[in-house]
C-alpha cells in the first residue's frame, strides 16, 4: 500500500496546507529571482500535495490520472493568488500579512477537504461539497481578478491572464464528476474568453482595484452559473432569472453605495 494511504486524510491535509503556507510566507521576504524560483517549488508542491491527500478518495479507491488534474486546479490557482493578492497595498502591515497567511491556510484545508468529499460515492455529501467548491472558486476569482487587475497592465497581458484563470476555474466547476468532459472543457475556454473580453472593457474605466475584480467576479458567476446549470440539464427560466437577480443585486450595492468607486 502507498505510503499517502497509509497516513489519515486529516494529517495528509494539516501537511500539505502547514507547507504551503510556510512556503507562501517566505515569498513575502525573498527578492527576485529567488523568489519566482520559490513560486514554481510551490506550485509543484501544491499539486504533488494534492495528490498526496486526495488520490485515495473516502471509497478506498485509487483515482486516475485524469481525475486528478482536474481536482489540482483550485488549490494551485488558490496558492498562486494568495501570492499575488497579499502583494497589495492593503496588506501593509505584518498583522495583515499573518491574517491573510491563516486564511490562505485556512481555504486550502477547505478546498481539499471539499474536494475529498467530492469523490465520495453518497450522494448527499458530494452536493454539500459540490456547493462549497462553487463558493469557494468565487472567493478564489475574486482575488485573482482584483490581484490581475490592480497594475493596470496592458489589455493584451490582463485580458489574456483573467482569461486562462478563469478557465482553469472553470475545470473544477464544469468537469467536477461528468462524463462529458470534452464539452465541458470547451465551455471553459469560451467562458475565459468571454470574462477575458469583459476585462479588455474594465481597463478603460477609472475604477480601484477592489471594485474592478467584484465586477469580474459577478460577471463570472453569472456566466459560469448558467453554463453549468445548462451543461447538467437544469437550467430553466427559474434558475436564469435567480441568477441574474443575484448579479444585480450586488452591483447595485457597488454603484448605489460607492463604496469601492472613485
């Protein structure tokens, strides 16, 4: 037996998240290029961490290979966020820092332990964990976007970049246990390339950060939700009018009450 099956998934997850944060704090003190080298040792540390805690699933079973890239999406994407998001201005104080550390911490125990129970073959704990991934790749856009959107770069850099997080997102939300995995990944690319577009606009606006990666989040959720609702067969007028009222509803409370805008 496999020396990761042998260890209880609760140690392998407190491991992987323990080291992961360790190595995210020490790229806050290193200067490039030592500090990219460190990045890149930490993004194969969170996918081989991943795989660690994750490829024998609550059933025993061994997953395979392609099961699994599919479940190292978020936790990279949150890592490599955490890294750009703590670079804001916000976090300019080491309780800021220490608190943002936790929290990274602290999502990628969550992420893991949801994506754990994903696998799981009862249904009622694969839909909890299904709803709390969703969540979560939200919050994990969110500081992407804002983290992407924050230098004001060139639209061809931005644009391109928000595209390519937002369809690895997209490989969790839409691939998560279907058998069609082709159309979902079409849909991924197209969705990219939609908030990818939406960002190319955003650039020419005089908006802050924080309000630039909300309104990407709300496009998103309101792309995905429909995308994935239609890809399961369960999109209905219902549905599309529920989404759409929860997309208005947060960007009337960004440009009602300005408390974002300059």
């Amino acid at each position: 037996k496999p020396a990761s099956a042998l260890v209880p998934f609760v140690e392998r997850l407190v491991i992987v998240s323990t080291i992961c944060t360790i190595g995210l704090a020490l790229t806050l003190v290193l200067d490039p290029p030592f500090v990219w080298a460190l990045v890149a040792a930490l993004v194969l540390t969170v996918i081989l961490g991943t795989d660690y805690t994750l490829r024998f699933g609550p059933d025993g079973k061994i997953r395979r290979g392609y099961e699994m890239t599919t479940l190292w999406a978020l936790p990279t994407l949150l890592v490599v966020g955490a890294f750009l998001f703590l670079r804001l201005p916000m976090f300019n104080s080491g309780s800021a820092i220490a608190a943002g550390l936790a929290a990274t911490g602290l999502l990628l125990g969550l992420i893991l332990l949801s994506e754990y129970y994903v696998i799981e073959p009862v249904r009622e704990s694969r839909s909890k964990a299904r709803f709390w991934l969703n969540i979560l790749s939200y919050l994990i856009a969110f500081a992407l976007y804002t983290a992407i959107y924050a230098p004001k770069v060139r639209s061809a850099f931005s644009a391109t970049a928000v595209a390519v997080v937002t369809a690895l997102i997209c490989l969790e939300l839409y691939l998560g246990g279907r058998e069609d995995r082709h159309r979902g990944l079409v849909y991924a690319i197209i969705t990219g390339l939609g908030i990818g577009q939406i960002t190319w606009a955003l650039n020419y606006w005089i908006i802050d950060t924080l309000t630039g990666g909300a309104l990407l989040t709300i496009a998103f959720y309101w792309v995905s939700s429909v995308i994935r609702y239609h890809l399961s067969g369960r999109l209905k007028l219902k549905t599309l009018l529920e989404f759409s009222g929860v997309s208005s509803l947060w960007l009337m409370m960004i440009f009602l009450t300005g408390l974002w805008l300059r």
